[in-house]
RNA sequence: GCGGACGUGGUGGAACUGGUAGACACGCAGGAUUUAGGUUCCUGUGCCCUAGGUGUGCGGGUUCGAGUCCCGCCGUCCGCACCA
C-alpha cells in the first residue's frame, strides 16, 4: 500500500475542520505568494532617483534621508541556493524594511556576477554555451529569492554578462590604463599622491616640465611614437609586465596573489601553482598602499576585517641600505655599486655579519667568482651537496637548482632547518667597514622587500639560527641597558633596549633607543649616500589578466610594434564573440612547463581587426588581447551601478552617486579623531571570506574613480558588517563515508551520555561542518518554504543568535519560530471563524508600559543589527496579549509593524485584516512614548554582602531612605545583622546590599 | 611560532555603563484537546539535596557586589606564517 505522500498528510491535519482558519504552511504560501505579486506589481520598493533617466526628484524631496543597503554580490552556481545563502539578504532586507518605515529613502538591490569560472567548467562539462546555463541558473535563483519575499528594486537588477553592464566594466578599465599615478600631486583632502589623466604627463613631457628617463638621455620630443608609448606604459596603472605569475595548469590561467592560498594551491579547484615568467597585465595596486591602509580609519568596519587588510598590504617602515660588494673583477656589483636590502631595524647595521640573498636574486651570477672559494671560506659554507662544492660556481648553481625545485609548500614545511651557500664574495658593511660574508639561502624571498637582507644574527632570529648554523660571528649592538654592551647572547635579543657597540670614527649611537636610533642612523645613511629611509609593502601589483573565455575582453589592441592602443569609446562594448570552441586549454595540473592558451586566440577573425584611430596613420592592422579580465572586475563596481542602472550616458549620473553614496557630516561610529566621512553605501553585509579580494580590489577602483572625478565618495562601503555562517551537522558512517543527513535518526543517550546516531539502522558519527552537497547535510530554502513559509524561515534564520557568529541549523528548531507566528496571527484573526480578534479597548497599564519599552528595545536592536533579540521582544509582548480574552487593538497593530520587517507577508496579510489598505512597508514604525513606561511596582533585591537574600516589592520612585529602612527591617536581614551593620549600599528602586560587621 | 577572538544549562543563545545569571527559542517531562499519531494549547525545566546550598573553562586579585574589570593557566576557533 503507497503511503500517504506528505501534501496529503498535510490535508489531513492542517485542514482540519476545526481550525480552518490558522496560520498554517499552507496559509503562509498563499499570503506569501499574493503579496510577492502585489508587491511587484505596484513596485513597492522601488527607490527614486534625484537625477538621469529615472530621475523623480519630487519623490525624493518628499522621504527622509537616504539610504544605501548592500549584498555580496551573488555568483549564479548550478546547485542552488542551501539554507544558509539568503542570511546575510534576509538581514539587509529586515534592516532596509525598517529603514523604510521610518520614511527613508532605501536603495536595496540584487544583481548577478556571471562571468566566471564554475560556470566555464560546467559549460564545458554539459557542452553547452556557459551564458545559457548562467542564464539558467540565473533564473532559478532569482525564483529562489523572489520567494523569500526580499524588498528589492528589481527595476536595478543586471549581470555582469550584460553587455550594457560590461560595457562600462572595459570603460571603466581604461580609464584606469589612461592614468598614473602622480605621488606628488596633492589631494583635495591635502594628502599627497593621486591618480591623474596620462594626457595630462604627455602634457608635462612635452612642455619640458618633466623628463622622461630613457636609457640614452634623450628628450621626450627626440622619441619615436613606438618608444613614448613604451614611455607611458611605464607610469599607467594597468601596464604589461613579464614577470614571476601564478601559473595553474589545472585551471589552464594564472591567478593574482590573493587567489592562491598558503598551500600554494588555487583557491577555486585546489590545482598546484606554479611560478613562472609571462608577460601578464598587471594594475599598479601598489600605488595606493598607503591609502588602502590609512582610509581604513574613516571606515566603520569590524576590526578583523581591518587587520586582514592591513596585514595584506603589509606597510613597514624602515631602510634601504646598499652594502657594497667589491669582486673579484675590481669592479663593485650591480648598478648600485653592491646589494641593496630593506631593513625595519637600520639601527643594527653596526651587528650586521653577513648578508643573504634569495637565490632567484639577479644579482647572484655576478657575485659568484671563477675559480676556488676564496681565503676566509669556512668549511661549513660550501653547501650541503659535497659532489658539487669544489668550487663556488657549482656549490651556488646547485643550491639555486635545488631551491628552485622546491615548491613553496616544501620550503614552508621544512620550517626553520636553515640552508644556503656561501658566494664566494664579501660584501663591506658601511659602518663598520668589516668585510661580510655573502650567502645564498632560501629562507629569504625573492618577493618581499629587495630579495636580500643584512644579517643581524645578534637581534634577529631567523639570522641567529643561520649564524649558530654557519659558525658566523654574532655581535651585541643593543642591550637592554646603555651599560649591557658586554653582556653574552645565548639567543636573539629582540626587545626594545639601547645601542651599544655602536660606533664608529664618524657616528654613534651608542646609548640611544632603538626609536632614537634608527632616526640617527638613517639621517647617517642618507648623508653619506649608503642608504634612505623608506616604507616598504607586502602587498604586489594586482594581476589581472586570466586565459579564459567567460570573462570581459579587454578593451586593448596591438598595433604591429606592439605597442596597446585602447578600443575607441564609441566601439564598446567590446562584445566576447561567440566561438565554437569556448573551453579553455588546461593540463596536467603538476605540468609545470606548460603555458597559457586563451581560448579567444584561436579566433583569429575576432583577433585581427583593421581600424582608423583617427590619429592621422590611416587604417591599420592590430591585434586584440585575448586574454580576459579576472572575475573581479565585475564586482569591483557594481554597487554603483545598482545606483543609475539605466544610463547609457554615463556609468553613473554624478548627482546620483552623491545622492546616495556622498559624504556624511559626521565621521562613521568609532571612528578616530581628525578622520571625516569617507562617503560610501550605508551598510555592507557580507562574509570574511572577501576581506582582502574582492573588498581591497573595490576599494582600489573606487579611489582611482575619485582621482579622476568620476566620484565624490572616497570610499565605496562606508559600513560592512561581516555575517556568520549557518553551518550544520554532518554524519559519516563507519568507513568515513558522509550519508544522507536528513534521514539520520537521533537516540538521545542515557543520563548525561552523548546522543547516538543511526542512519538506516547502521551506527553514524557526527561532525559539523559547512552546508553543502560534499558532505550531504544541504538544505535547500525551497524545502523550508514548503514545510513552514518564507516568513517563518526568514524569523527563524534572523531569531539564531547574532548575525555575526557563526551557528549550527536545526531544522527542529524551525518550529519555535512558526509558533509565534502562529500565536501573533491568532491574536489576530479567530482561527475558527476567521473573525477578527482585536477590539478598541485600552490596554492595562502594565501591557502599556510594555508596548513602549519593546518598541524602543526593538528599534535599538533593529538598528544595531540585533534581530535575535528584536524577536525576543516581540515573543515576549505576544505571550503577554496571547494570556488576555480580547487583544487590545493598539498593541496588536504596533505588534504588527514591529513585525513587519522580518515577516513582512504575514505582516502585511494582518495589517489588511485589521481594516489598512496602504500596505505596511511605507507605513510609519511604532513610536515609543517615554511617558507611557509607568512601573507600578518593581521587585527589590536585597542582598547581604552581595549575596541575593530576599526580595521586595516596592513603589519605583521609593527613596533611598525609605528602602534603606525596608531592608533594615526584613526578618533574613536582622537574622544576618544581629552583631550590626558596617555599610548599606542603596541603589533604588531595585537593589539594596547590606554588609554586617 | 606570531597576532586576534572566544569559553554561560542537554542545545542555539540573553544579560545596557560591574548591580536579580540563564531572557527568547529548541529539547525534555507532565497535563489538556484528539479514536490514535501528528498538530495546537497549558504547566514545569541550571545543578545538587528535604530545608538549604551551589553555579558563567580553571586558579588568583580588585570591589559592598564580578559572566562583565585585572593577572596567570587550560581549551576552542580564526588569521598570518622564514615579511627582513
């Protein structure tokens, strides 16, 4: 016999005579679907524009302040969404909700970042064209979140694919190509550096007032076309550069720094990475290091997502310091006359014993002399490799061979077992004039600072181990006392202290700080010429060129020399033509040998193009860049077109970025002293996991937008507010293998034991992890809409806890949250009759008192983003109303508001009920009353020494004295006083604490 | 290794500037409705015991009073990782 399938089983209790009437799931997609459409049809949450083509300036000027709320801009996966996507909207939707029904004027909008790399690789897996499965899957999740019942202006959604939307992704991208960055220039905000229009150097090179520095000194009107194009390309902030990418062969493109994790894998795919050389288009991210780190002071942001930025970009501050290298030649090395390092501690050059360079160092070769190891060589140094150290030459190309075989896993999880090889050179510390051994090892890196460092073994610890290794002498030159020169060092001393054994017949610093001392000693260096203070970054240039299909093309061709000319204005969008053969080349993940192979070059009527550039050399032949631009792009943008999505003019009308995103009088919450507003959307919600990609690369537009002009903002989120993650349990059986969640059975454990857990009869362990199809605990929000609706879904994600901490889903505990709506709903309408409940009677004072305090406690929690206790509030004023005979008709529909932004189908459904017709999301948000919160009475707690005894109730406006004497004069407080009373800590109306002698 | 955050019932979590610990919800127990299961509703529910005691990871401190502030441990999570 077929069992009841669950719809049936569902008629037959929740269609239940009795009740016909109540809240039920059923109840709740009908409501829920009726409002989605009358919301859509009378375009309720459109927001107006005070300019460009939708421009109602009127409807502005007659709602209050404006005010910008954000998503993390989805990717269209083909999975669908899990239950714990639409938290993070749920939440900007509650708050722009309430944001509404305080008369402000909210932009609130969703659209889609479809080019990609999932959506390539399912293309190619089903062989269909990756546009129509986005579009597909598009369409799947916009039912998915239009069932949620999210307040959107759908008038502004859009895709990256559009090519509308793209069209100025390519404009926007050359105007960064056509510009520098001008480090002297000064900023409105009286800073120094911006970006300015490449014209406006052609200009300066070409009025003499700046020089350009060619190789064989001649002037900028002495260059051929070809070479002042290569002139410019070396100052714009998009330029081409061959040097060391990320080459993944798995995926069949290179990656930025910030895609690879420390696993030196690829974060989409777990593919190895390798490095390698290839000319790459990179932006001159570099050029606002010190602006990304500084502005994050403006912005109101969680302190953690502040650090990872900073942490990312890296500022030091220190010294560069050329140590001179004298060879064998005669001659010094390099163009610097030795090798120049960066140093944070140029106060101990005076210890410094050797030097090492990173074994990828250019200047390695010239350092290495012909012939044997010269006098001075310690038996240690000629390298590990016995067979090939007879003589430097072959000792160091071992070592360099050996190093360069070695992923950057294997020279991370060989940790700190040091290793090098001596050159066979010496270099002359400046200050002492001591000559130093030179070294190649690889625990320096090529990538960071000069890719070569002095050793200061005696104050480093990464060079004392090196040191004790090597047999390297090891000198004191701070101590923690100006006295302690002679004091031995059994280990590094890396604490703040003074110089000692600082000196020479020129300089001293001994006896001065640290701080005073690197002051000194770089004023030295830079008399002398030796060195400069300087401030050195972690953070590289971002590269941004990938070798697929489903990206932007940029908007760039090649002329016959070479030399990038950008596609017209009026040709964009440069459209991504259709191929036939749109897969990427990929390889053996491990091949490292491989190259890049973009699809687009096996196009070559797209590649090759005969245009007139109107710059007076008629027709010509150029190629296109077949490479795409980094999903990245997309999204570095796209909240400021959700602000003008119409315009074809422009990307965005000015006076609509200001409206919107400008400059706030005050300076953000927290913010420190002497920082201003830095404009940007009012709220951001998102997770960590973008805190140094997508949110850095943003910021990075934004500001060279601003340096242009094309923006008042200086900052694109003002406010980001980093969510939690749902995560939920997972269980695997007795092989690891993960089973079907779902249908996992729980046995609670006899008296205090853990719960069992058995999945068809067979014994399973749980473990708890992400939400998701690897390891079969997904549930998906349709299921949930069908089980209980969107509105009790919407209640229970935001009812969890905090939004910013991260919390297992239980779908058990769904229940709660339907129950209150159940409850409210009941307070409402009779679920037999379906009469309504309320009546025009006066609620109690007590009832009132609490109607006005949860109004206040629910707008103060609203704001700062607490739903979990906001709920709270609401369930404890209903349980209140649910007790009485009649609901009072005043604190039903205050209820109703309150509840409106988190329920908002039920909410609406109530309030029409109730005898509304202008629908609740523009209806004006309950008002707390001060005056209405009156105490009758109000328990006293009455302590001895601090210690809960007894409890009265009392007047609240009782004096001090008076409830002194009441406590006095309680049978437990004279139990306890009878030896007598030393204080009498009063705290009216609610605390009294007596402390006996 | 360095840096940061956090430890509260069986569970998720409340507790504003130090002032009734455990709001609200799940779960659990008992009861009502129901032919029954489910649903719904009501009551109870930190722990130990009878009164009473005890309790916010552990140990100490400041205070009339500490989940909250300070010091030292232990544990969990996150970030960075030879960054010169």
């Amino acid at each position: 016999m077929p069992r009841p399938s669950s719809d049936e089983r569902e008629d037959m209790s929740e269609q239940s005579n009795e009740t016909p009437f109540r809240y039920t799931a059923r109840m709740a997609q009908d409501i829920e679907l009726a409002w989605q459409d009358r919301w859509e049809e009378s375009g309720t949450f459109n927001a107006p524009n005070p300019a460009g083509p939708w421009a109602e300036p009127e409807r502005v000027a007659s709602l209050g302040e404006k005010l910008v709320v954000l998503d993390m801009f989805p990717y269209p996966s083909g999975v669908g969404l899990h239950v714990g996507h639409p938290l993070g909207y749920i939440a900007t939707d509650v708050y722009s909700r309430f944001h509404r029904m305080l008369g402000k004027n909210v932009l609130h909008a969703l659209g889609y970042d479809a080019f990609g790399l999932p959506a390539e690789q399912y293309a190619v897996q089903t062989g269909q064209h990756p546009r129509k499965t986005t579009e597909e899957n598009m369409t799947n999740m916009k039912r998915q979140l239009r069932r949620l019942g999210l307040g959107f202006d759908n008038r502004r959604t859009f895709a990256t694919i559009d090519d509308e939307y793209y069209r100025w992704t390519q404009w926007i991208f050359l105007k960064i190509w056509d510009a520098w960055y001008d480090a002297d220039a000064v900023r409105p905000d009286g800073g120094r550096g911006r970006a300015r229009p490449i014209s406006e150097l052609v200009e300066e090179f070409e009025s003499g007032r700046r020089a350009p520095l060619t190789e064989d000194g001649r002037g900028w009107a002495d260059l051929t076309a070809t070479e002042r194009a290569r002139v410019l390309a070396g100052f714009r902030l998009v330029y081409q550069s061959e040097a060391p990418v990320n080459w993944c062969p798995g995926l069949g493109t290179v990656l930025s720094n910030e895609e690879v994790t420390n696993e030196g894998r690829s974060e989409r795919g777990n593919f190895p990475v390798f490095k390698r050389n290839l000319s790459q288009w990179m932006m001159r991210i570099t050029a606002y290091a010190d602006r990304l780190a500084d502005d994050l002071d403006g912005v109101d942001w969680p302190e953690n997502v502040k650090r990872l930025q900073r942490n990312w970009i890296g500022r030091s501050q220190g010294a560069r310091v050329t140590f001179p290298v004298p060879l064998a030649s005669g001659e010094l090395a390099g163009q610097k006359g030795g090798i120049e390092v960066f140093t944070t501690r140029p106060d101990t050059v005076f210890g410094a014993t050797f030097m090492v360079i990173a074994p990828e160092h250019p200047l390695v070769d010239s350092l290495v002399p012909e012939g044997g190891w010269p006098e001075g060589t310690h038996a240690d140094w000629t390298g590990a490799d016995a067979a090939a150290s007879a003589t430097p030459k072959e000792a160091v190309a071992a070592y360099r061979l050996a190093a360069s075989r070695k992923s950057d896993v294997e020279r991370q999880t060989e940790g700190k077992d040091k290793s090098g090889v001596f050159t066979g050179s010496f270099a002359t510390n400046p200050l002492t004039g001591e000559a130093i051994p030179v070294f190649v090892a690889d625990y320096v890196l090529m990538g960071y600072g000069t890719g070569a460092i002095m050793a200061v073994p005696g104050h480093d610890e990464r060079d004392f181990e090196y040191a004790t290794k090597f047999s390297i002498p090891i000198v004191r030159v701070v101590a923690a006392r100006p006295d302690g020169g002679d004091e031995p060092l059994t280990e590094p001393f890396v604490a703040d202290g003074f110089a000692v054994n600082s000196a020479n017949a020129t300089v001293s610093l001994d006896g001065l700080a640290v701080e005073d001392a690197k002051e000194r000693i770089i004023a030295y260096l830079e008399d002398g010429g030796d060195g400069r203070g300087t401030i050195n970054y972690r953070l590289r240039d971002w590269l941004f060129s990938r070798q697929r299909y489903w990206g932007e093309p940029f908007p760039v061709m090649f002329d016959d020399d070479g030399v990038a000319y950008a596609v017209p204005d009026d040709q964009l969008p440069l459209t991504l033509p259709d191929v036939p053969d749109y897969s990427p080349k990929t390889f053996d993940p491990d091949d490292a040998t491989s190259s890049p192979e973009p699809p687009l070059s096996r196009v070559p009527e797209w590649v090759n193009v005969e245009v007139d550039l109107g710059d007076g050399r008629g027709v010509r032949h150029f190629r296109r860049e077949t490479n795409t631009m980094p999903n990245w792009a997309g999204s570095c943008w796209y909240y400021l077109r959700y602000l003008d999505p119409a315009n074809h003019e422009t990307f965005v009308d000015p006076a609509n970025e200001s409206y919107w995103l400008g400059r706030h009088a005050e300076p953000v919450a927290g913010a420190p002293a002497g920082t201003v507003d830095p404009g940007g959307v009012d709220l951001y919600i998102g997770g960590v996991e973008h805190a140094v990609l997508h949110l850095l690369y943003a910021r990075f537009w934004h500001k060279v937008l601003f340096d242009l002009g094309h923006v008042s903002s200086e900052e694109p989120f003002r406010k980001y507010f980093s969510q939690g993650y749902i995560q939920a349990y997972a269980y695997t059986d007795s092989r690891g293998q993960y089973v079907e969640a779902s249908e996992v059975e729980e046995h609670p454990g006899a008296h205090g034991e853990e719960p069992t857990f058995t999945w068809q009869g067979q014994q399973v362990f749980r473990e708890y992890g992400k939400i998701g199809k690897s390891l079969k605990n997904s549930v998906s929000p349709d299921e949930m809409y069908d089980a209980f609706g969107a509105d009790t879904f919407r209640v229970y994600e935001m009812s969890m806890g905090p939004l910013e901490l991260s919390k297992p889903w239980d779908i058990r505990a769904v229940v709660g949250s339907q129950r209150f709506l159940q409850r409210l709903w009941r307070n409402v309408v009779d679920e037999e009759t379906g009469a309504l409940r309320v009546a025009d009677v006066a609620p109690d004072q007590a009832l009132t008192t609490q109607l006005h305090q949860t109004i206040a406690g629910v707008r103060d929690d609203f704001e700062g983003l607490r739903f979990n206790t906001a709920i709270a509030k609401l369930i404890e004023l209903n349980n209140s109303v649910t007790k009485l005979e009649v609901p009072p008709r005043e604190v039903v529909e205050a209820m109703v508001l309150m509840v409106a932004p988190v329920a908002p189908h039920i909410a609406e459904e109530m309030w029409s009920r109730l005898g509304h017709d202008d629908g609740v999301a523009h209806a004006a948000f309950p008002v707390s009353d001060p005056a209405k919160i009156v105490m009758g009475q109000v328990t006293c707690v009455i302590q001895i020494k601090g210690k809960v005894r007894d409890r009265v109730e009392v007047s609240p406006d009782i004096s001090e004295e008076d409830l002194r004497t009441l406590a006095l004069s309680r049978d437990k407080v004279r139990a306890a006083t009878e030896a007598g009373v030393r204080t009498v800590i009063v705290r009216a109306p609610k605390l009294v604490n007596v402390v006996p002698v």
